[in-house]
C-alpha cells in the first residue's frame, strides 16, 4: 500500500490523492508560440526507473497540491512539498 505523508493531513493511502504527473517537465511561458516546446511538456516523458518527482493533489483532503518524490521501483516515498514551495 502507497501512502503519502501529506503536509497538512499526515499519512494518508494513495486512493485520497489524484496523480498529477511528472513534476519535473519545465512548463512553456503562457505565451509561448513553438508548438514544440509544447508538444515536449505535453507528451514526452522519460519513464525513469528510481526516484522521480510527481505532482500529487490530495483531493479527499486538504486538496493542495504536492510535489512527492517517489521511487518507481519500490514506491518508496522519500520527500513531500507543497507544489506552491516546490522550487525546480
Ligand atoms: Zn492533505
């Protein structure tokens, strides 16, 4: 069982979280005109295997949104920030 210490609630199961993706992709500028730097924030992704930052909202509780980084092998769960405080 996967469970996220959320900042504000505590340990909590994964199933009162909403799985947001890959926390570590650079977000184009709103106005941004290259349709492939928005393709790439879009749709590639690296499918790492190890640890790896996910945005995760606890939406059955507290409803922020979190940055958990999370080990894709053992799903260990080694830091939780709230995605507001999150500096890449
Ligand atoms: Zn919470």
């Amino acid at each position: 069982m996967l469970r996220i210490p959320c900042p504000c609630c505590g340990p909590r199961d994964h199933d009162e979280f909403r799985y947001g993706g890959d926390a570590s992709v650079p977000r184009p500028a709103p106005d941004d005109p290259d349709p492939e730097a928005w393709h790439a924030y879009v749709y590639r992704r690296q499918n790492p295997k190890g640890a790896h930052r996910e945005y995760w909202q606890h939406v059955l509780g507290c409803r922020q949104w979190l940055v958990v980084e999370r080990d894709t092998v053992s799903h260990r769960i080694g830091s939780v920030v709230m995605a507001r405080e999150w500096q890449a």
